[in-house]
C-alpha cells in the first residue's frame, strides 16, 4: 500500500505525474491525475484519474476520497497497481462473449460436436484468466 502522502505542492505535481506514467504502462490512452482539496466539504482531499476510451477497467474517469482508513493518494494507487491492460480487457472480454456465443448455440439447438471445442477453449481461457490475476486477487 502506498505510504507517502505529498506535503508541497511541487511533490504533488511530481506524485500527479508518477500516476499518468503508470497509467501509460497499463494502456490507457490520454491518461491525466488531478488533485483537488476542498474546503466546502470539510477539507476533504479527492483525486481524479481520466482516461480515453474507458481505459479505466471500463470507466472514463475514477474519483478517490480521503477516507478514516486511507489517504486518496493510497486509494488511487492502490487502484492503477490492480489496474488490468488493455490486453487482459480483451481477454476477459473475448472469454465473455464465448459463454454468450456457447448460451446461443445451446439455445438454438447447435450439435454438441460444434459446441465441444468452444467450451474447451473457455475452460483454457477462464483458467488461464484466473491463474494470471492469482497474484493480484491476493494482494
């Protein structure tokens, strides 16, 4: 878990900028970390990752807020270390649209031999998905 919470504005620029090229090895396109503290609601800290294309596990934009357990710094890190790629998206999404496309061929009364190899390839993908996030889930 991140520890270091910036104490200058100078650092917080530095740290801001640290997240973006993390973001830039997980993929996401056009990535940018903003840092708000605000007075109206008690001083509350609050910081904003963006990115195109819902480079963020499947969102736009995420928003972290201090919180009695943990600063929004440790949040938003916490965050991009879990963050899949791109290519780990693909994967899930590509095993996903295989179960919709074996429900459909069930549905639709498809010959078990054609539908054999697709389960196949699923039961590979879904471990394969399962055994590469192990480490991350556990964290």
């Amino acid at each position: 878990m991140w520890k270091f919470i910036p104490k200058t504005i100078q650092e917080a620029e530095e740290t801001l900028d640290a997240m973006e090229g993390l973001l830039i090895a997980k993929e996401v396109s056009l990535p940018d970390a903003d840092y708000i503290l605000s007075s109206n609601s008690g001083g509350r800290d609050r910081i904003s990752l963006y990115g195109s294309e819902k480079g963020l596990d499947g969102e736009s934009f995420r928003t972290f807020y201090t919180t009695e357990e943990a600063s929004c710094w440790a949040l938003a890190f916490n965050f991009i270390d879990n963050l899949p790629t791109k290519k780990e998206v693909l994967k899930r999404n590509f095993n996903k649209e295989l179960g919709y496309l074996i429900d459909l061929a069930k549905e639709t009364n498809i010959e078990e031999e054609f539908i054999a190899p697709l389960r196949t390839t699923r039961k590979a993908l879904t471990e394969n998905l399962l055994t590469h996030n192990k480490g991350k889930m556990n964290a």
